[in-house]
C-alpha cells in the first residue's frame, strides 16, 4: 500500500496507459462485438441503361433496429462509410434516397427522422458527387433516429434508391464494399464518445508510456546509485570493523554479490594493512568450517570462490587444503 | 574413505597432511590429525612412511603432527613418543641461532687483518685459522660450534675450558667470582650459556643479566624479565617445538609475558625476523612441496593468539622461569626427571665505589635466588665474600696455548725453511715458555699476533 501511495500518480498513468493502448487496439474487435444491430450491406451495382457507368452502392435487405435504452429516446445509427464507386459523368445528378420501414409492419406508416452525427434534422435524400469514390466518400452520412411517435420497433427497414432526374433505378444487391450501419442507445453512445475523448488519443496515450518508461529509468538509476552507496557504505564499514568480523561480512557479500570487483578492492586493501591478521582469521575459519567428516559444505564453502576473494592463501594452498580433507 | 595402500599413496596422504597443517596454522591440529588417522587406515605399515615424513623430514610441523596424533591415537603414541624421546636436543644448524650476545667483529688492526686474508687465498674466515687467533675467545664464532660457511665439518673451538673454575660456573649452585679484566670473563659466560640454553647439549634456561646502575628492586626486574624475555627469543629462534608444545596455560603465560616484553606482537614478530625466522605473511605459492620455513607461520599464530600483560611483578616472573622450565622438560626428556636448571649470569663494568656497595645486597637477594642459580661475576674483590678467583697461572696459559696451537695445526703451516732457523725459534720458544709478566690469555694472545704478524711475513711467498 505504502508503494502504491508513494507512486499513485505513475499507477493511475500506468493505468491510463494500458487503459488507452487498449482502447485504440481493440477498435476492430469493438467495432465487431459492441455494436448492436451491425449488419453488413451489400453492395448494389447498377447500370444506367443509357450510358456506362458504374455505381456500387451497398446496403442490407434489413437493417435491425433493436429497441434499447428508454422509451422515446432516439435510437442513432450511422452510416460508417459507403462506398460508391461511380464513373458517372460530370453532368449527371444523382440522388442518394434512403428509406426506413417497419419491418414486423410492413404496411405502418415509418416515420423516420434522419439526423447527422450532430443530431441535426437532415434529408434522407443525398446529392451523390461525381467522381466521388472510397475511401473519401463520408464514412458517417446520417444518422437514422428512431420512430417520433416514440412507438417501438423491432426492426426498421432501410432501403436505398438511387434516383437520376426522376427515374429511378434498381439496386441489385451485389457483394461488395459493406456499408456497415451500428446501432447503438444514447448511453452507449455517450460511453462511447467518453472513451474516445479521454482513452482515444495515441499522443497522450504515448506520453503517458514515455512517462512510465522515463521514470522507470530514471528510478533504475538511482536505485543503482542507491545500491552503489550502500556498497561504498558497506565497504567504509568493513574497514573499521575488526578483522574476524569484516573477513565474514566480506565474504557473505561476496558471494551474495554482483559487485565483486568493488568488495575484493576493498578486502586486498585491509589484507595490505594486516596481513598477518588477515591471513590468520582465514585460516581459522576454514579450519572452523572443516568438519568431521574432511567434507567442508559446499554451500558454507565454495572452494573457487575462496581462491579469488582473497590472497591470504595461495591457489595452490587452497587446492592442497581440498585435496586432503575432501574424499 | 581413501583406503591407503601402496606406500606412495601413505607418502602422499603424510605429505598432504603436513602441508595441510603448515597451511592452516596451530589451530587446525585436532582437525588434520583426526583427517589422518581416518585417511591413513593400515598404521602399521605407514609407520616407516611417518617417520621419515614427519620426524626426519618434517620439521616443527612434523614433531607437533607427530606428538598430536599420538595423543588422539593411543596405538601409535607410544611409538611416537619413543621417536620424539630418543633425540630431546634437535641437533640444528646454528648459523642462524647463535644467542643474543652480538659477536663483535674481530678486534684486529686492519693489517693484521690483510695479511691473514693474504695468507690464506683471501678467504674471510681464514682469520681463524691463526696459531693464536682473537686475542678474546669470545669473538671465535666457532666457540658455539658454529659450522665453517664452506666447510661441512665444524671447526673446533679455540675456547679452552679445562680450567680449575670452570666447573663452578657450569655447576647447579650460587657462585660468585672474581673475574679480573683478560681472565676470559666473557668467553666462559658465553659458552656455559650456549651449553646450557634450552636446546643446548646440557639443556637448562640461562638469564644474561648484564648490570648497570640503579639497583632498587624494579629497575632489577626490569633487567631481569629483559633477560628472560631475550633467552626465550633466543630459544624460540633455535626451535619454537618446546613452546608449541606445551601446556596450554604454560604455553598462554609465555607468550603474554613474550608479548608485554617485546611490546606488542607486530615488535615480536620484528625481533623474531630479525632473528633469522621467515616471518612472512605470504601464502605458500607451491604448497606441494611446502617450505618446512613456513613452521615459523605455527608459531606466529600460536602467538597471535595472546594479549599481553599489562604488567608484571616478581613472582610473575618468577613463575614464567619456571613455567619455561616445566615446558623445556616435557619436551627435551632425560633420564632423570624434567627438573632443569636455571641460570642467572650475572655481569657489570661497575666501579669499585658502586660494586663494594651493591654487589653484596645483589648477591644476598632473595627474588634472585629464588629464581635459579645465582653466578655473580666481578672485577673487584670482596674480602667479605667468599669469591672463585678466575686467575690464570703459568701453567694454565701454557696449557691453553697448547690447547689453541693444537686445534689450529698450527704446525701443518708453519714452514721452517721460509721461516728461517731463527724466526722458527722464536716462535717456539714463545709456545713453550709463556713470558713472565702476562696475566692473562688476551697478553699471551696478543703477543702471540704480534710475534707471528711480525715473523711470518716469509711465509707469504709468492703468494
């Protein structure tokens, strides 16, 4: 708890993080799973029986309008992206006709009200621009709101009709570029602009992995620099310990270690002051940690070890020394 | 277990043992002997093996493997003990041991000097080989049996000790002597001290207390606990066994008393270097044939494991004497019991004014007494007292000129053609009839140079 309290700010970044790295990720899987009423549209090729064209225009025989969220809230759909593909010619007009109605009642009048992502009353009827081709036709075109009776529906149908001048031409679905229509209630929709906001932008998200990543080092850092003043601690307090005692300390440090270069400095030095003493209180614990048996422990002693943390006893002494006492 | 079989497999197991131990110093005895005996398992047969490893071979280390290991195993240490009884006094080499009475260079005239080397191919101790040599026997190094640096054989002593006195100063009682300058003062101390030293043929412990002014009692001490503090150096040098070896509390009360006399264990570890022993703290970098030198590291340790008096009295004293003397015993046994001598050789340059006045309250001190065998030596007379008189009769110091012309074969070189008739008498006549006026055997030596430096120049010949 203490940790946590002492580095809040880098968990709820950390948080934030993984929390935003995830959102941007799953986008895919989000658009897949989270969406409701997500129907793919095919795509409908039609041929103007006057000219050469090609018009690719996608949409379902259905779209499934599922009632959620409250009575007499707007259910909002949109139009994530059609694509039209269309080499009509310049002069040519064409509109862009979408309709809804009542599934389950064919025949009840459908009062749909379209609207644009910012909730703007706008014309289900649509200007298609010439030339106009995917990716760059709009991805969100309207918004399809819910019955303004406020009665309830299971299903609406949409369908589209792509009218030049006054006639109007059959959509033959084909398959092709979907249009995807996504269904979701004003709460949902809310959370879903939430989390956009805060969890949907991949420079904070980046600032807060740097920040983390920053502070990890930097924390690293002194957590070296710590260690390396604990160990010139430890080393200082060697020295003016007596020799007995420091030769222990030393080689517990030793052999629990990484910094072995910096420990064996500091024992040759005391060995270079009392050499007699030093090499005495070696002896004496090796001969303490030779037991009955002539098998002195290998983890007590660790014979390769010895022969480099200190100079007391040569090589050739401590390979003599294992020689006799280990069978 | 390594079942040791095949004699080089015992020889290897000893050899390792041995420099296990010189390895791990003093305190691992218990554990390499308890190791050996697990490791050697067929005693019997090895025992030639441990004799030549351990008791010709072996050094210190050896006799203290030997001596623990028969203690640990009660088969083998009556063997042992045998071994290590037979020769109490190991005979060493004492180039490096002699006592610590510096021997000073010899007092000749540069000179002299030259023509002896001359003489005799420019060797250096050839100033030896004279018919009359040091006008002091003191400055004979070979009066210590010291061994001749190219020669295997040592050279016979020009000390002459078949003198009427000399029985008293190496006899087990007080005695107190008249010792008139030239009498051979020195030389007699000297020698009764190499004699009767803890390793000397006659084994015993010898204080040389040479005094001087204040006498009160704790400046006494002070020159008598130096004395004792020099002659267990001395010994230690010669063979640290004795030490090693003893009881721990004997063993804990010398080395502190060592300790508050030299000051602290980094002086005594100097006074020991400086005494001929490799005190070195560096490992031993071919342990496989570890350097028997290293044994000086067991005594080191044993040592290094005392702290020192803070300070000490007579009893103290007293009680280290004699607590050296049961250490002496138990290791250098005799027939009779363990009971050594103990010897203060006391000497001074006094005046008369101070020696009429304090040599008769040291002569009748208790603690002095107490400790051993009081040998009071003096220049003065005491009509009080009853002294032995060092003095030197005519026939005395023809006898110790024959002594010296004989030990010396003097005739061997003395080559009456080169010499001439007249020189050749002269010198014989000198031999035979020791003149009148000289007391002592520095006049008679010192004439004796003269005559040869100044007569022997034809023996130079082409030389």
């Amino acid at each position: 708890m203490q940790i946590l309290r002492k580095n809040l700010v880098l968990f709820l970044l950390a948080i934030y993080a993984v929390a935003s790295l995830g959102y941007q990720a799953s986008a895919p899987w989000r658009e897949r799973t989270l969406g409701t009423g997500r129907a793919d549209y095919q795509v409908a090729s039609v041929q103007d029986p006057s000219e050469e064209y090609r018009l690719a225009i996608h949409y379902p025989t259905t779209i499934p309008l599922e009632v959620a969220g409250e009575r007499g809230r707007p259910l909002v759909a949109w139009l994530w992206g059609s694509s039209l593909t269309s080499s009509m010619p310049s002069t040519t007009t064409w509109r862009l006709v979408i309709n809804a109605t009542n599934e389950t009642r064919p025949n009840a009048p459908t009062n749909v009200i379209f609207t644009n992502k910012d909730g703007l009353e706008i014309a289900s009827t649509l200007t298609l621009q010439p030339g106009v081709s995917e990716p760059e036709a709009p991805r969100s075109i309207l918004y399809v709101s819910r019955l303004a009776d406020g009665r309830e529906m299971s299903y609406a149908r949409s369908n589209f009709q792509l009218w030049r001048d006054d006639i109007e031409f059959t959509l033959t679905p084909t398959p092709n570029i979907p249009v995807i229509v996504e269904l979701e209630t004003q709460y949902a929709a809310f959370g879903r602009k939430l989390c956009d906001l805060l969890l949907n932008t991949p420079a904070l998200t980046w600032v807060s992995v740097l920040t983390i990543g920053i502070n990890f080092w930097v924390k690293q850092k002194e957590k070296k620099a710590a260690e390396a003043k604990e160990l010139e601690n430890k080393i200082k307090a060697l020295k003016d310990m007596p020799i007995q005692q420091a030769w222990q300390t030393y080689w517990n440090l030793y052999r629990a270690n990484e910094h072995k270069q910096e420990l064996q400095k500091a024992w040759r030095e005391i060995e270079t002051l009392y050499p007699f003493e030093t090499s005495k209180v070696i002896r004496k614990w090796l001969t303490n940690h030779i037991h009955t048996g002539g098998m002195p422990p290998e983890r007590e002693i660790s014979w390769n070890d010895l022969i480099n943390a200190q100079s007391s006893l040569s090589k050739d002494e401590i390979e003599m020394l294992r020689a006799f006492f280990i069978t | 277990m390594t079942m040791n079989t095949t004699p080089i497999e015992i020889e290897v197991t000893l050899q390792q043992a041995l420099c296990s131990f010189r390895i791990l110093g003093a305190a691992s005895q218990d554990e390499i002997v308890q190791r050996l005996d697990e490791r050697v398992k067929e005693k019997e047969t090895a025992l030639e093996a441990i004799r030549n490893e351990y008791y010709l071979r072996g050094g210190l280390a050896g006799r203290i493997l030997l001596r623990a290991w028969g203690q640990h195993n009660a088969d083998l240490g009556e063997t042992f003990a045998k071994w290590l009884n037979d020769d109490p006094v190991p005979q060493h080499d004492t180039n490096i041991n002699l006592p610590q009475t510096d021997i000073p260079p010899l007092p000749l005239s540069p000179k002299h000097k030259k023509f002896l080397e001359n003489f005799f191919n420019g060797k250096q101790f050839a100033s030896y080989y004279t018919p009359f040599g040091p006008e002091k026997a003191e400055d004979d190094p070979r009066l210590y049996g010291f061994k001749a640096p190219d020669q295997n054989l040592s050279i016979p002593s020009l000390f002459y000790d078949k003198l009427p006195w000399y029985p008293e100063i190496a006899a087990e009682q007080h005695s107190f002597f008249f010792a008139p300058r030239g009498c051979g003062r020195t030389a007699a101390i000297g020698q009764a001290r190499h004699l009767h030293r803890i390793t000397g043929y006659k084994p015993a412990l010898s204080l040389y207390l040479f005094l001087c002014p204040p006498f009160e009692s704790t400046h006494l001490l002070k020159f008598v606990a130096d004395a004792l503090g020099r002659a267990l150096l001395d010994a230690l040098l010669e063979d640290a066994y004795w030490f090693i070896a003893a009881d721990h509390e004997i063993r804990a009360d010398i080395g502190r008393f060592l300790l508050w006399w030299a000051g602290d264990l980094v002086t005594l570890l100097r006074r020991l270097r400086n005494g001929g022993l490799p005190i070195v703290a560096l490992p031993i970098e071919r342990a496989n044939k570890c350097d028997p030198s290293y044994d000086s590291r067991l005594l080191t340790d044993v040592l290094g494991s005392y702290s020192s008096l803070e300070h000490i009295c007579w009893d103290d004293t007293i009680a280290i004497v004699r607590a050296a003397r049961v250490a002496i015993g138990k290791v250098y046994l005799t027939q009779d019991d363990w009971d050594y001598p103990i010897y203060l050789w006391v000497d001074s340059h006094l005046s008369e004014g101070v020696a009429s006045q304090e040599i008769p309250r040291l002569w009748d001190n208790e603690l002095l007494r107490r400790m051993g065998n009081l040998k009071i030596f003096i220049r003065h007379e005491f009509s009080d007292l009853e002294q032995i008189r060092m003095e030197w009769k005519a026939q005395h110091l023809h006898e110790m000129l024959e002594h010296r012309w004989k030990r010396s074969g003097t005739d061997s070189f003395l080559d009456k053609e080169k010499l001439g008739d007249a020189s050749y008498m002269l010198l014989q006549e000198f031999r035979k009839d020791i003149h009148d006026k000289a007391h002592s055997p520095q006049e008679v030596i010192r004439e004796g140079n003269r005559l040869f430096e100044q007569l022997g120049e034809p023996l130079m010949g082409d030389r």
